[in-house]
C-alpha cells in the first residue's frame, strides 16, 4: 500500500512538472502610496510573465536597510499574463526613523529563488515618510515617482539609493543619524586607509620601479706610455680624455681648438648600436656639481629614448623633434623639479650613460680648430680599447644654459624645453652630406686633411688658447 501512495505522489509531481512546462514569472510595480492617521497604504500591482502558477507565494514588505519584516500578505497563485491589484496597509509606528527606505517583494520562493535573474523584477523600493501622513490628511496619495526620494532627502543619489539629510548636530543617509563624532571617526579611518595605500603604492615603486644607478665611469680607452707625448699618437690619446660629447661647445676664436667624440655603429650610424642606460641632470658651478640639484631619470625616459634612437635614421629633422618633444618635457619637469629658485641662473649638465657591444659599436674622435670664421676639421681617430668586456661603456656630457638675466620662470621653463629637444635632436640627427663618420658637427664645421708640415696642437696649447680667450 505504501509503495502505491508513493507511486501516486511520483506521478503527481510528474504532471505537475508536466504543466509547468513554462515556469511562472511574477513582476510587481508599486502604483502609489497614500498615509492615513497611523498607516501608509501602498498600492501596487502583481504580474504574471510566465507560465501558469501553481501554488500560492507571500508579499513580504520590510526595511530596506535593517531587513526588519514590516508586513505580510498571501499572494494566490496568478494564471499566465494575469494581473492583479493589492493594497496593504503598512504601520507607521514600528519604523525606526522619519525617512525609511522600503523594500516590497512578491513570489520571492523555491521558483524564484531571491538573487536569480528571473527574479529581478520581484523587488521594488520606495520610501516612506512619516511626516507626510500628518500633512495628508489622510487622503493624498502619490506614484513612487511623485514621492520623490529628493522631496524629502537634501540630496538624493538613485543608482545606490541613497539620500541624505544634513543637520546641525550631524548627518543622515536612508533614516540612520550619524553624528558629528562618528563622522570623525569615519574621515579618520578613511584618512589612515588612503595613507596607507599610500605608502603600499610607494613601497611597491621603490620596489619594482627603481631608477637606474649612476655609479662612476671610467673611460674604455687604452692609455700606452710608450707612444712618445709629442707625437700623433701621443697627442691623439691625451685629446680623447678631454672630448665630453659630439657637439662643439667651446667658443669659436682664431686657432680655438676643441675635441669631440662620436658614438657610432659598425655602418657608420649615428649611435647606432648603442643603448641608453641612465640620464642625469645637475647643476654646477666654479667648484663643481651642486649634488643636492642632482636627478637620475627613471628608466621609463630611457626606454623613450632608445627606441627614438632606433627610428632616428628614418626620420627628418622636424619629424625628430617632434618625437623627442614629450621626452624634453619629462626630461626637465624632473630637473626643474630638484633646482631652488635662488640657483636658477646656474647652467645645468646633462649625463648621458650609454654602452653597447664591442663587435656593433665604434668610437670616433674629430679634432677642431676655428679659422676664417668657421670650424675646421683638422684630425680624426678612432682609440684604442683597454679590457672592457663584452660592452663598451660611454658617456656624454651636455650643459644647458640657467635662467638667463631678465627671463621669468615660465619663458625660462619654455626656452630650456626647447634648448632641450634641439640637443638630442642634434645628437640623433643624420645629416645628409659627408664628413669623417659621414656626418658634419651640430655647429658650422668645414672639412680639411691634416697638414703634415702642421703638428696637431697639444693639450698644454688647448689650455693656453682658453686662458687668452678667458683673459680677452
């Protein structure tokens, strides 16, 4: 017998199953709310999208904050797309502040579980305001829209649903008061929060974005004693230990005489082959760099640079500038940055630390002196290496005017980007006609052969030309 019953449950449940070929799918929206004396009496609708229910369900109304149970009501079971009415009275007594945040559900069960999609459209919220049942009368009434949750809160934000009502002794969001004490203690929790972001994201760049190190260099070129000093062997060597970059920066005066160095690559590109490994800035003066004016770049400037360098033989000269526009930019917002306003008018240097494969690169040194107004090449070599490994180290030293006598700062800031972006174009720039690395100097230079019945000048004759410049 027993086993007959069960065999009669099975098969209920199976045409049950049967008849809820489509399941029902209830939708509620909120018609209005009306206050008598003591009550709010909401008036809403009840849906049916989906198929035929089967059982009856339960409206439930409750604080939307506390989840308190305000009211309850049965709600029968609706055929398909069957609506109906209901208005429920909900006291006003039990609420735990003037402005409440309500919450109605209706069909929320075991066919449409509470969070699921289909059940969406089960919920609605509106507000309840205790003060408007005494200025009603008892018989006015209004849609969720016409109770407007900003007719009752100073400020009203929809999307989370919540209102605000700002007071004397404090705040208030959704009913619940805060006073001025816990709102302290809030902007204070929140202060030691961010702080403490704060010096995580801090920690983390000290971590995984250090700047590359600027240890000191030390030239590769090899220093032979045996060469004798008052020849061209000689000579050569003592020069290329005075060349600080490719560009002519010494003063153009009759039989002035400058060095200067080229890095270039095995084909003759201008640093072709070379890799940018830290940039540094700082100011000095008569007795040397100022070290508390020094900034070493982040490796991101680096990176910059280097593939510009990659792309330079392929670029103009105006397409070049405009490349290295945003990295002048960055390259002097960080020097800027480290310099008081008092040593403004101090030149700034530029170190470049470069280095590159022995087997990829080539060194070039040219040797200059200034007659007949122009700049005249008179030698050129390449050194001779020591024991460097398998990466050549270099470096490249540039100086860059201060604020000059009557510029403000903002003409100074504009005028040093510009300066800026005109030395590395300089630098990267390949010129189109020949020299002695199929490349003429950033200044007016003109070529010429080594005149053999001329010896090259000396180091000693270099510093005695500067001391007469000096002295004129």
């Amino acid at each position: 017998m027993a086993r007959f019953h069960l065999l009669i449950l099975v098969l209920l449940s199976a045409f049950a199953a049967a008849a809820q070929g489509q399941p029902r799918d209830y939708a509620i929206s909120v018609d209005g709310v009306s206050y008598t004396a003591d009550a709010a009496v909401i008036s809403f609708t009840v849906s049916n999208q989906g198929g035929d229910a089967l059982a009856a369900s339960e409206i439930v109304i409750s604080e939307y904050q506390t989840g308190q149970v305000v009211t309850s009501a049965e709600l029968p079971a609706l055929a398909a797309d069957v609506s109906r009415n209901f208005s429920l009275p909900m006291p006003l007594a039990g609420l735990t502040a003037d402005n409440v945040s309500i919450q109605i559900q209706a069909g929320i069960d075991e066919f449409e579980l509470e969070g699921s999609p289909i059940a969406r459209n089960n919920t609605q919220l509106f507000l309840i305001n205790r003060a408007d049942a005494g200025l009603s009368g008892g018989d006015s009434a209004g849609s969720p829209g016409s109770s407007a949750p900003a007719q009752n809160y100073d400020l009203y934000i929809p999307l989370v649903n919540l209102g605000f009502n700002f007071q004397a002794g404090g705040i208030e969001v959704n009913g619940r008061s805060y006073s001025q004490r816990d709102l302290l203690i809030f902007a204070g929790m929140t202060l030691a929060a961010l702080f403490c972001l704060w010096l995580l994201s801090l920690i983390l760049r000290l971590i995984f974005r250090r700047p590359p190190k600027f240890e000191p260099w030390q030239p590769p070129y090899a220093v032979n004693n045996w060469h004798d000093p008052n020849s061209a062997l000689g000579r050569r060597q003592a020069w290329q230990f005075h060349a600080q970059s490719s560009a002519i920066s010494a003063a153009g005066a009759p039989d002035q005489v400058t060095v200067i160095k080229r890095l270039l690559g095995r084909d003759g590109d201008i640093l072709g082959g070379w890799m940018v490994r830290a940039v540094r800035t700082a100011q000095y003066d008569i007795y040397g760099r100022i070290s508390r004016s020094e900034v070493v770049m982040s490796r991101k400037i680096n990176k910059q640079l280097n593939r510009i360098m990659r792309r330079a033989p392929e670029l103009d000269r105006v397409e070049l500038r405009k490349a290295l526009t945003p990295v002048s930019k960055r390259l002097c917002k960080s020097a800027l940055a480290a310099i008081e306003k008092q040593n403004r008018a101090l030149p700034l240097a530029l170190d470049m630390r470069l280095d590159g494969l022995q087997v990829k690169v080539r060194i070039l040194f040219e040797l200059y002196q200034y007659r007949n107004s122009a700049w005249h090449l008179i030698d050129h070599w390449e050194p001779e290496l020591g024991q460097t490994g398998a990466r050549v180290p270099e470096h490249l030293t540039f100086t860059l005017n201060g604020q000059l006598p009557g510029e403000n700062y903002k003409e100074f800031k504009a005028r040093l980007r510009d300066d800026m972006t005109n030395l590395l174009a300089g630098m990267l720039h390949h010129q189109q006609n020949g020299g002695a690395a199929d490349m003429e100097p950033e200044q007016t230079a003109k070529r010429a052969d080594p005149d053999p019945d001329q010896p090259l000048p000396s180091v000693g004759e270099l510093l005695a030309s500067d001391e007469e410049t000096d002295a004129h």
